[in-house]
C-alpha cells in the first residue's frame, strides 16, 4: 500500500522525473540528507534502476578530516490532494461450448491520496561542492567495497526529501465489480487521509499508520569514485556514476546478473523505419520489423522445457496475477534480488492476503525455488537459466501499466491471446494482415477485437481494421513498449503450449 500510493504520488507531482518513490516505509527512518543509497542498474534494458537506502551517511565513508555539515534548506512543497483513476470497461460475446455467452467486465483502480501539507529538505549544493573538494573515500570501506563488486552498482547521496508534516493512514478497500458471464476479478481502491487523532478508524480490510516526518520521495546525485577515493558529484543527467573500470578487482560480467539485455538485442528494428542508428523504436513501424523474435523465444526457452503440468500450473498463476499489480512487482523483486545472488525479502509477502502470499510461493516453487530458509543468510538459489527466463516474462508483466495487465487478463478469458501472438510474429511488409487467416480470424468479432485493439493501444501499438484487413502499427514514440508486449504474449503462449 505504501509503495502504491508514494508511486502514485510522484507520478502526479514530479514531472520532470527527479523524484524516487519511497518504496518501504521501514527506509524513511534511514533516508537522512547525505545519506548513502545504492543504484542498482538491472538487467533487462526496460528496467528502471532500484534503490536501495543504506544505514551510513557520506560521513561514514570519507577519509580523515571534520565531518561535513551540509546547509538545509526547508520549504513548503506543497498540499497534496491528488485522485486518480484507471479503469477499462469492455463488452464481449464469446462462444463456450455450443452456445453464446454475453460476457461484461470492468476493472478500475481508484487511489484518493490526501497528505495534506508537505515540506521540502533539501543540501544547498554549491556549498557541498566546496565542503567536499579535495576530500576522499575510504575505498576499503565494507560498503564501498561491497557495492563496487557488484559491478553493476554506483554510490548516492541523498540531496533532497520530500516529507510529511502531519500523521496519514492509508486504507486499501478490496471491492467487488459487477461482471458477468465469463469475466470476474475485483478491484483495490487505496485511500490516504490524514488525521490528528492519536486512533485511526477506517472501513478497510488493511490499514496503514504514517507518522510525520515520514518520506515520501527523495532525489540523489550519483557519485563517480576513483580509485584512490577521490570522487565527484554527477550533478547533469548525462553524467552517470561509477566506480572506475581500471579499479575493479574482477572483469564485468563474471556473474550471471552483471549480462545485460540491451535493447539492441532484442529489438534490432528496419533501419529503414528508423534511420540514423536510432535505438528507440519509431512511430509507424509494423510489428515484423522489430524482428524480437527470435531472441525473445531463446530467453524464454527454459519455460518452454518445462513438463506441460507446470506450465499449465504457471500459467494459472500469472493470469490470476494480472489483476493484482502488487504480487507482480513483490515477485519481480523476488527474483531480481535471486538473479543477483541476494537474498530476497520474504517478509515482504506478509503484507499481502494468503491467498496472493500463496500463488507467490507456489509459483517459485513451480520454479525449483526453495523458500523455506527464513533464518539463514545464505542467498536462494534453483536453476540458473530457468530463474532467468522466468524473470525476464515477470519483468515484462511488471513493466506493462496496470489497465494493460487488466485487458491482457480480459483477453485471456476470451480465449484470443493466441491471435494476437500470432498478429505479433508473423511478416507483413506494411502491418496489413488478412483477416482469412484462421489464426486471426477471431477479430472478425467486433466485440473482441475492440478489446485487443485496447491492449494494444496501451502498448503504443495502432491495431486497426479494414474490410478483409487488420493492421498493426507502432505509434508515435512508443518507447519500448510494443517489445515488452511481444515478451508477455510470447511467455503466455509458452506456458499456454501453443508457442
């Protein structure tokens, strides 16, 4: 719930895309201004990085000399009342068995966030540049030391923080939707409020207590250290921290999560659509050209092995995740930290119902995942190429808005997810595909194709249809996004069979 609604809060704040949402409340306490926090950068090139708040502070790391004591600006940032809402309705008819059956469902994720008045603390920055020239890094520190490794790890501190200034409760109500036919799932609606009594009421089936004081969001500057622990504040966007190459006591890539799929890897688009070597994907572009194929099938190839009652198990268990954001995100959290030969925060899954608690273990034992270490400090491990196919289709999943994954859900239920894998692989030199191919035939159905048509839309994909014609274009800057559909579609059909 916390991590939702600061997630949310920075969306609708921070346009300019400065601010990093506190993702656990148990790291505000920690989060104090020069403090350090770990970069992590991840594997797959739609990733965004992770965080990761640490218990020492810039102090705690620097070579002999006074302590620096940075000057603190405070200030009003603002009172926030922000609502929010994303919902997708869709109507359908699908055949089951011998006859027609009328099928509505509708999906909605409400957040109504009321902070009240928040204030801003953040380092007056040209003093620290003073305070810190000529100074150094112990670069034998555990925590310097332990970072560096990595390999795929940079130091931060923390500039600015944006907190509370009186005591919230954020409440999650679990709603039901009217539906009928096939189609059934329920909608969350998280709401913050805040209140100066020292006893918090609330209607919910879970409730969160947030103290003043309490961050919400904070800003960085990434750290480029040297090898004889000099280092510099990377203060522009295109000055990225690190530790230097010539430093690092063992090459890149000695450990499996230090390989990096990069987008021109998986995504080599015609270099007529995009010319100029241009790495983003163009608007206009049909599908076949991103020619991801090939690549997508190798990464998830390890599924496809799997003896067909796990995948059909596996299978069961993703859909029913698709209309809870929150289990996706804890389990791609899961097994990125797996990946990185980390230990996972099991605990974690204890904020969620047992049911979603359960589909999570269940599903990472399906994936020859032990569990069943609560005490030990020992990372988790299980089969190396399996835990990466299966974080490579998670992280997809998590990467797809939420109405995206709520459609995606809906065209499962109508049976269609093959067509539109099929729509997604095979070549068309401008997008256009007949609708007399059997495989795709089913967007004949005006009703079914609307809802694809949805999906797509979502993944900056135009799906539209002609007489005897479909046809599938990128739109204008689509990012990633088309790609990142490609894997999802591609996991389903594997864990499906019909790959």
């Amino acid at each position: 719930m916390f991590a939702n609604s600061t997630k949310q809060f920075v969306k609708e704040i921070d346009t300019g895309g400065r601010l990093i949402p506190l993702s656990r409340l148990n790291d505000s306490d920690r989060l104090h201004l020069l403090g350090l926090v770990r970069k992590k950068k991840r594997l797959f090139f739609w990733q965004k990085p992770r965080y990761f708040p640490t218990s020492f502070t810039l102090n705690d790391v620097l070579t002999e000399g006074d302590p620096i004591r940075p000057v603190v600006e405070e200030s009003d940032f603002t009172t926030f009342e922000g609502s929010y809402e994303d919902s997708f309705a869709a109507d359908a008819e699908a055949n089951v068995l011998d006859g027609k059956v009328g099928a509505n469902g509708k999906r909605s994720i409400k957040v109504k966030s009321s902070f009240g008045l928040l204030k801003r603390r953040e380092v007056n920055v040209p003093q620290l540049l003073t305070a810190v020239q000529n100074r150094k890094i112990n670069v034998n520190h555990p925590l310097v030391q332990q970072t560096r490794e990595h390999g795929n790890e940079v130091l931060c501190i923390v500039r600015e923080k944006i907190l509370t200034t009186q005591k919230c409760s954020i409440s999650e109500h679990d709603e039901g939707t009217s539906c009928s036919g096939m189609l059934g799932f329920n909608k969350p609606s998280i709401k913050v409020s805040v209140t100066e009594r020292e006893s918090i009421r609330h209607g919910s089936d879970v409730g969160l207590e947030i103290p003043a004081e309490t961050a919400l969001a904070y800003c960085i500057i990434e750290l480029d250290v040297f090898c004889d622990g000099g280092f510099e504040l990377c203060l522009l966007p295109d000055k990225p921290g690190s530790f230097r190459k010539e430093c690092m006591k063992k090459p890149l890539g000695q450990n499996t999560h230090e390989v990096e799929v990069d987008a021109a890897t998986l995504c080599k688009t015609n270099s007529e659509c995009c010319p100029g070597g241009q790495k983003d994907i163009c608007g206009g572009t049909p599908l076949s050209a991103l020619e991801a194929w090939p690549e997508i099938k190798e990464y998830l190839k390890p599924l496809a092995d799997l003896p067909k009652d796990r995948r059909s198990k596996l299978n069961k268990i993703c859909y029913e995740m698709l209309f809870n954001g929150e289990q996706i995100t804890l389990l791609e959290d899961i097994l990125d930290s797996i990946s990185s030969e980390e230990k996972p925060d099991m605990a974690q899954l204890k904020d969620l119902e047992p049911s979603k608690e359960k589909s999570i273990t269940d599903l990472l034992h399906l994936l020859d995942v032990g569990t069943d270490q609560p005490n030990s400090d020992e990372p988790i491990s299980g089969n190396e190429e399996l835990l990466k196919s299966s974080y490579f289709f998670i992280s997809a999943m998590e990467e797809m808005p939420d109405a995206g994954l709520a459609v995606l859900g809906i065209c499962h239920e109508l049976q269609i997810l093959p067509s539109l894998t099929h729509l997604m692989t095979i070549s068309s030199e401008h997008g256009l595909y007949s609708l007399e191919d059997p495989a795709i035939s089913a967007f004949k159905d005006e009703w079914k194709f609307k809802v694809a048509q949805r999906l797509f839309s979502l993944s900056k994909v135009n799906l539209e249809v002609f007489e005897s014609t479909v046809k599938a274009t990128t739109m204008e800057k689509p990012g990633f996004l088309p790609v990142i559909l490609c894997v999802v579609l591609y996991g389903f059909a594997v864990l499906r069979e019909d790959a």
